[in-house]
C-alpha cells in the first residue's frame, strides 16, 4: 500500500530543518518543585506563557525507549558502531494543559524544552533558545502547506489481490478495549543519508529529532493501549547501504531483501526506512496487517520538503496503523470529537488534536482479538531508569535486583525472595509484584493486577504472563464522554461536581444547583478560575460559573471532613450551599479545592473547565 503526494509548496524554515512554523514570541518556561529527584521525577509540572496566556503543563514520564536503546552508525570504512545515548532514557514526558483538559503534550525536558503542544484545531512547538543565559524557549506555531499532503493511493501487486482478512465494518461485533491487554510494538528506524544531512548531519541532532518524532507517535497510540517503543536507531551517516531511488514500492522491495540479512541482531516487530524526497509521488509504503509476519515486517516513509515534523509524526502513525490493521477512514462514517482523526487521509497537514476514530477503534479491537498478534503481547523492557543505586528492602524492583519484597517485616515471599539481597531463593520464577503468586509463579496473561478506579474512565490491568509487574496504568482519552454524555473522563476519573463535592465533605454530598453557583462566585471573596490575561487569573462571568468557586448542597444529617477548615455557607432557594474558602485546602499538585476541577463539563455547550 503506497500513499500519494501531490505537488507541494515551499516551506518556511526558521530554525533547523523539521522545526517549521510562525514565530510567535520567548517564553521563559517554569517548573513547579518537586520532592522527587531530576532523574526519577515521574509527573512534573511547568508554567509557560503563549500569546500572553499561561498554560499548566501536567506532564508524567513517557517511556517508550527500552535501557538496551542503541544508535548505530557505519564509519567510513564500512564497519558498524553502536552507542547507547543513556542521558536521553529519562528525557521524555506526555501530559497535557491543565487550561484544555482535551490537550495532548509531548516534550523533552532535557536541556531545555523540546516538543509539541497540540490543542483543538492548532499546535505549537517549542524548542531551547540557543546560547540563552536565561532558559529562554521559542514558541511556534506548527504549519504544514500542502493540504493534500496524504491522499491515498493503493497499489495491491505485491501485496495482495483480495481485501484485507482483517478488514471490519462498524456492525462488527465489539470488543471492550479496556478489558484488551496492552500491546507493545517494537520498531527499528533507519535514516538514510539524504534525511541524515537534511535534518541537521549530526548524531545527535539527528537522533533527537527522530525521537522526538516517536514519542508524538507514541503518544497517538495511547489510546488503543499500544506502546511504540524506539528499540533502534540506524544512522547512515555517510552512505547508503541499499539505493533509495525510484518509488516507495521499489524501494520497499530492495529494504525487505536487505534486512532479512542485516537486520538479525537488532531486535523489532517492524522496521522502518525514512527517506528525504523533496516532492516524492508516495509518502509511504508498507504491508496492512502483517505487524507479526516476519517477511513483511517493513515499511518506507518518505520525509517531503514541505512538512514538519508533526506532520512527518502522521504519516508514520497512519503507516504503523495499517500494520496493526486500521484502514483509512471514511468520512462519511468516521468521526472524532473535536479533533482530527488520525487514519483520515488529511490528517498530516491538519494542526491541533488528532485521535483514532470509531472506526479505527473498531478495526484494532477485531485484529488484536481476533488474529494472530502474539510478537505485540510481550512485556518490554521499560522499568523506569534511576542513576542512584538500586535499594534493596523498598520494595521497588530497580536494576541489578531479581526481586524486592520490602524489608522483613513488609515482605510476603519470604519463601520466594531473600529480603537482605533482593535474590530470588533457588529456582523460582518470582519473588515480587502483583504478578507473582505465593508459590513464586507467575500469574497468568488475563490476572488482574490493579483494580479500575472509576468504571467508565479507568482501565482494570492484567497480568501478561511474562513479568511479575504489572502493566503499565492506563485509562481513557482526557475528554471521552461518561456518565450517558453529561461529563468528560479526566485523568482516569469521570469529572463531575457530584464527585469533588463527595471527596471534599463526604458521602451524598452533590454539585449545588446553578442558583448557588451563581451565589457563591458573586461573592466578594476571590473567583479567579476562568482563563488568564496579562497573566493575571480572570474571575468568572455569570455564563461560566460553573467553572468557577465550587458550590455543593448535602443532606444535613451528614458532618463536614475533619480536613475542611473554612467553609462558607448560603441559604438560596431552599438550599444550603456549602462552598470552601479560597487557599484553605489545597491539592497535594498545588491546586485549589475551593474551585471546580478541571475537566468538569461547564454548563449545556459541554465545553470543559
């Protein structure tokens, strides 16, 4: 399968190449303090402003390089280097603006901020401002200037001559994704020489932006609960090792040859070539649905003159889809809430959000249930990386330890581990984890290992078989509709006033009606929760009180939480309301409890706060 480029534009390129967009304004980022150490932080929070604007980037770390990551290189000679970049193994972050819930924010925070912020119908990059004393950033805006950038062409001869086994159509029977175990796809990248010089002629320039590219990619499939992890990385620096002319077929028929006899140590699901063409016919080609097929685990992508990355970012993740047996969408049939939908064919030139539709939804669920996709089902090796020695007793398995039960009063293997040396005990397969039975086996692929927390918006995870951990935590897409349409999943949790007014005072404990809303947010006491300018916090008009002070109504024969220490109390319409004063109780994130959380639904045009 090949896909068409039309005749493109040129490009506006102010910084490096792959970095294109309007200039908009240096930002100075800020990062809120943390209690945990550079290299561990596992969420993390930074203040940046854009068009005067601040945003609350919330972000928790993105793993999606294995430790084993390597970069190769051929010297002149011809012979194949390999080097481990460690510094970059704890770089990588995805989260979101807490000022748009539905946000999607991918970012290396390793000298300086490098990334992609991607909000409805509009992105933004940001990069390090060279040589700046100050820890200046650049904000742009992301642009891509050709609109017809990734129609479809299909071109079956060396494929297929039939449709697709895998192929579903929305009257399929459904598969709940979240009782779906998570997938890992490993890819092998290979840059040729033309892309190489292109993108700066530098190792690590080179490997940073391809990385960069990845984690945006892996960010797209985290709605299908697929990881994709860099496994590799192949710089050919000084020369190809296989001709890249002519088009993306031909060449993928010359990269399938090449890599059945070059490619048998670096581990992969599938390997990539990415290939600069200033105006190429196709931007891809690849084999639909043979993510598991070893003799069509290939793929070409061309990199054209006109994009950037984010659009480069599309057009491997349509690739990678049709691997795992997504189709292109019908328009007429597919759709996403307000966002860009990933498989729809003018989604590399599209700025803003871009998810999966119902109908790419519908075709991951019938392949992974339904065909052989065993090489996706392992558990890689994305244990967090901590610099530090490993400690053995705190009941964290780190590096160089078989097993970590806790000290030994927490330890519940004492027959399976050694809680001095955190050494499994004879030959037994564990001795640690949710995963780990007391006979020190491990639980079967399909054991729960961590309960859902919320039943619409979190996500229960199994046990796969292979690990005495559990797999990562996942949940919903921020902004995917619960409770029947009238509220947004946000961070795993269905967000309603309902909800906060129950953890703040209690059991029956509801959102006020609008009356008190309005009531509570008159007051003179401060209500600044409703968007920033000047970066100053703007207080709430009357149509958006709901997104303001919090107010909540609760059965009288229930006692306020010990924890509430300031409470305020209305009488309007026959109900008490009960809101909080302002800073006396706030989130272990710095938030404030007085105030509506964000992702809660403001009022009958669903937008969220």
């Amino acid at each position: 399968m090949t896909v068409d480029a039309k005749q493109r534009g040129k490009q506006t390129h102010f910084l490096t190449a792959g970095s294109e967009g309007i200039f908009l304004h240096v930002t100075v980022p800020r990062k809120m303090m943390s209690n945990e150490s550079e290299v561990a932080e596992r969420k993390i929070i930074y203040i940046i402003t854009i068009d005067g604007q601040l945003y609350t980037l919330h972000l928790r770390k993105n793993s999606f390089l294995p430790q084993n990551f390597l970069v190769f290189t051929y010297s002149e000679t011809g012979s194949l280097h390999a080097e481990s970049p460690y510094f970059m193994m704890h770089c990588h972050y995805q989260g979101y603006a807490a000022e748009f819930p539905n946000s999607f924010v991918t970012l290396s925070i390793c000298s300086g901020l490098r990334g992609f912020l991607q909000f409805e119908n509009i992105s933004y990059g940001i990069e390090p401002l060279e040589f700046s004393a100050r820890f200046e950033h650049i904000i742009y805006q992301m642009k891509n200037n050709d609109p017809n950038v990734s129609s479809l062409a299909e071109n079956y001869s060396h494929i297929w001559q039939k449709d697709q086994p895998y192929k579903v159509h929305l009257n399929s029977q459904k598969k709940n994704l979240s009782k779906l175990l998570p997938q890992y796809l490993e890819i092998h990248i290979i840059v040729e020489k033309a892309l190489y010089d292109y993108m700066g002629s530098e190792m690590m320039t080179v490997t940073q932006k391809i990385v960069q590219v990845i984690g945006l990619v892996n960010t797209m499939f985290t709605q299908l609960k697929l990881t994709v992890i860099l496994s590799s990385l192949e710089l050919w620096s000084n020369e190809n090792q296989i001709s890249t002319s002519g088009d993306a077929d031909a060449i993928l028929q010359r990269f399938l040859a090449w890599k059945r006899d070059y490619l048998t140590l670096q581990p992969h699901d599938v390997a990539y070539l990415f290939v600069y063409r200033k105006h190429p016919k196709y931007v891809g080609a690849t084999f639909p649905g043979t993510i598991c097929n070893k003799s069509y685990d290939a793929g070409i992508v061309m990199y054209p003159d006109a994009i950037g990355l984010e659009g480069f970012s599309v057009i491997i993740a349509q690739l990678l889809g049709l691997n795992v047996g997504l189709t292109y969408d019908d328009v007429t049939q597919c759709s996403c809430m307000r966002a860009t939908c990933i498989m729809n064919r003018e989604a590399v030139s599209a700025s803003g959000i871009k998810i999966f539709s119902n109908c790419s939804m519908h075709d991951y669920r019938y392949f992974v249930s339904k065909l052989e996709v065993k090489c996706l089902q392992k558990f890689s090796n994305l244990q967090p990386l901590h610099q530090n020695q490993p400690v053995c007793g705190n009941g964290i398995l780190e590096s160089n330890e078989e097993c970590d039960c806790g000290n030994k009063e927490e330890c519940q293997f004492k027959k399976c581990c050694d809680y001095n040396t955190c050494k499994l005990k004879g030959s037994v397969k564990c001795g640690s984890g949710p995963c780990c039975t007391s006979k020190c086996e491990l639980s079967m692929a399909g054991t729960p290992c961590r309960k859902s927390i919320d039943p619409e918006c979190d996500f229960t995870e199994y046990c796969n078989g292979t690990s005495s951990n559990c797999v990562p935590d996942t949940y919903a897409l921020n902004g995917h509709l619960c409770k029947l349409g009238t509220a947004y999943c946000y961070n795993g949790q269905c967000q309603t006033t309902d909800n906060q007014c129950a953890k703040i005072f209690g059991k029956g404990a509801q959102g006020a009606p609008l009356a008190c809303f309005k009531e509570v947010n008159s007051l003179n006491e401060r209500s600044e929760n409703c968007g920033f300018k000047n970066s100053q916090p703007l207080p709430c008009e009357q149509k958006d009180v709901l997104c303001g002070k919090l107010a909540c109504v609760q059965p009288h024969k229930n006692t306020y939480k010990s924890d509430v220490q300031a409470t305020v109390y209305s009488y309007i319409q026959d109900h008490v309301c009960v809101s909080i004063a302002t800073g006396t109780s706030v989130r272990s994130d710095g938030t404030d409890n007085a105030y509506v959380a964000d992702g809660t639904m403001c009022g009958p045009e669903m937008l969220p706060c």
